[in-house]
C-alpha cells in the first residue's frame, strides 16, 4: 500500500528558504516509471502543480517557480526534497507531495498535504 | 503557463446528469490523451477519478466517466449523490517544455 506525507516547517517568514520533505513507503523511486511530485493549493484556491523527479534522476518543474526550486531524491532513504527559495506571503499554501507516473502521466496517490504560511 | 480552462461552478440535482470541461489547447488536452481528473473534498487531499482520458481506476464509481472533443477534456457524473459535492481539477500533460499543467478547478454543488 503506497502512502505519502509531506513534513516541514508550517511557518517561514518571507525571503527565507522553504525545505519541505515527502518520506514515502509502498514504492520504490528506483522502478521504471515512477515519479514524486509536488503539488500546492493556496487557501481557497486552485492546485498548482511545482515540480516532479523521476527515478532516473530526470527533473521537472513549473516554468513559472523554476529559478525558485530545486527538488531532489534520497531513494535510500523513501524520501523527496523540495527546496523553494525566497518565499513570499502569496507561497502561503498547503502543499502535497504525491506519486506520478510518468508516461501516462497522474498522481495516483496523494500525501495528507502541510500548510505552510509565510509571515514575519 | 496558463491554466486548463474550467467553469468555476456546476451544479445538479441528486439523480441527474452532471458535466465538467476542460479546455485547454492544441499544446496540450489537443495532442494528447493524458488528462486525468481529480476530486477534492473540504480539507481532504486530491483523490484520481479518471486517467488517460477516460480510465477509471479500481474502486472509482462507473457513475465517472471522461472524454475529449478537440482541445477539450471532459468529466461527467451520472446519477448525481450528495457525496459528490466536491472541487475538482482537470490535470494534463503539455509537452516537454510547459510539462503538465492543472485546469482552475470547478465548484460542484449538488442541489
């Protein structure tokens, strides 16, 4: 049974640098195929996809946030990484990590997702 | 990039036929059978309703199906419950440089 959940700081204040983690269990990110992506929704607002790493190291990320993210993987550990730099009030957000497959391309599953606010 | 295009809200009475697009464009829902559709309930996270178009996965009611026309993806729901109340997204991949992109969600209320 796949399971995610994303961990991190729930407050930042802003131009600070957001780290959140996605420990996973259930899967592997060594098989072929099989992605971790991030996900947000601010309050009240729609999703927003952030960006994917696939097993074979390939990454992905919104070109809109790309020069704000860095994502990485530690398959020893079931773990993704998610580094958004310069965080200001509008990243307020909950943000979900959730398991991709690639070629045909959707989240199968879902973490439970951690508000993050931005706030001095 | 820009959103996939939905209505910010549809609503329906229990029993009736419900449907929910997504348009989005040439570069995306156009060249590709790879939209899939997500359901959200009140402080819950996303749940897959459909993939590729028009799969379901296990244990996702037959009352959910999906289709496309052109640039345009969309979900229908038969037999309305009050259950399905709920937000849901459209989710498309959009070639290597955009990659995937999410619709602006609609609103379903069920009367």
């Amino acid at each position: 049974q796949i399971t995610l959940k994303e961990s991190g700081p729930t407050l930042v204040k802003p131009t600070q640098t957001l780290t959140l983690t996605c420990t996973f269990s259930g899967f592997s990110l060594s098989t072929s195929g099989v992605g971790v992506g991030w996900i947000r929704q601010p309050p009240g607002k729609a999703l927003e996809w952030l960006a994917l790493i696939y097993w074979d190291d390939d990454k992905r990320y919104s070109p809109s946030l790309k020069s704000r993210l860095t994502i990485t993987k530690d398959t020893s550990k079931n773990q993704v990484v998610l580094t958004m730099t310069n965080m200001d009030p509008v990243d307020t957000a909950t943000y979900y990590c959730a398991h991709h497959l690639d070629h045909p391309y959707y989240f199968d599953y879902w973490g439970q997702g951690t508000l993050v606010t931005v706030s001095s | 990039q820009s959103a996939l295009t939905q209505p910010a809200s549809v609503s329906g009475s229990p029993g009736q036929s419900i449907t929910i697009s997504c348009t989005g464009t040439s570069n995306d829902v156009g060249s590709y059978n790879l939209v899939s559709w997500y359901q959200q309930h009140p402080g819950k996270a996303p749940k897959l309703m459909i993939y590729e178009g028009s799969k379901r996965p296990s244990g996702v009611s037959n009352r959910f199906s999906g289709s496309k026309s052109g640039n345009t993806a969309s979900l229908t729901i038969s037999g309305l419950q009050a259950e399905d109340e709920a937000d849901y997204y459209c989710y498309s991949y959009a070639g290597s440089s955009t990659y995937v992109v999410f619709g602006g969600g609609t609103k379903l209320t069920v009367l």
